[in-house]
C-alpha cells in the first residue's frame, strides 16, 4: 500500500471538485481526504492500492467538466496514516 499528498491549482473550489474526487475516491476504495485551502488550491491524501493512487491522480488532472486544472504536484509516500474512510473537510 501507498500514500499520496497532492495539491491541485487552478479553478477548483465552488464547483464540485471536492465531492468529484471524494466519490472517484470512494470507488477506488481509497482513504484519506479532501479539502480546499486558503490560497484557493485542493488539498488531497489518500492511501491504498497504487494502481487506484494513479487513477486519482489522473482524475485530480482532469477533474469535473467546469473545473480548469492548470497543475498537479503529487508526493508519493510508502507508509500510510491509517485513514478508516476517505473524508471531505472543510
């Protein structure tokens, strides 16, 4: 198992994004959360399989239809944090 931290740039708060990845997340079957920051990026952690950890990392590049990614940095990580549930917050 593996674990991401990801930070999403663009035009990817007030337009679902959040709820996009998290239901991507959830068919995955992935752990971890989501979450806006104050500087108007994305924020998301996730563990699990990382066969599954590419396919959100793709979805995070593409993202909902009115959403603009414009970057994407991923770091990779071998230890997971023991997320239950993957979670949006706020």
């Amino acid at each position: 198992m593996s674990r991401i931290l990801a930070r999403v740039k663009g035009m990817v708060q007030g337009i679902g994004f959040r709820y996009f990845i998290m239901r991507k997340a959830t068919t995955y079957g992935l752990q971890g959360y989501v979450r806006n920051c104050h500087d108007g990026d994305v924020e998301v952690e996730a563990e699990g399989n990382p066969e599954k950890l590419r396919s959100l990392i793709e979805d995070l590049r593409q993202g909902p239809h009115l959403c603009e990614v414009k970057d994407v940095k991923v770091e990779w990580f071998e230890e997971e944090k023991g997320y239950q549930t993957f979670t949006l917050r706020a």
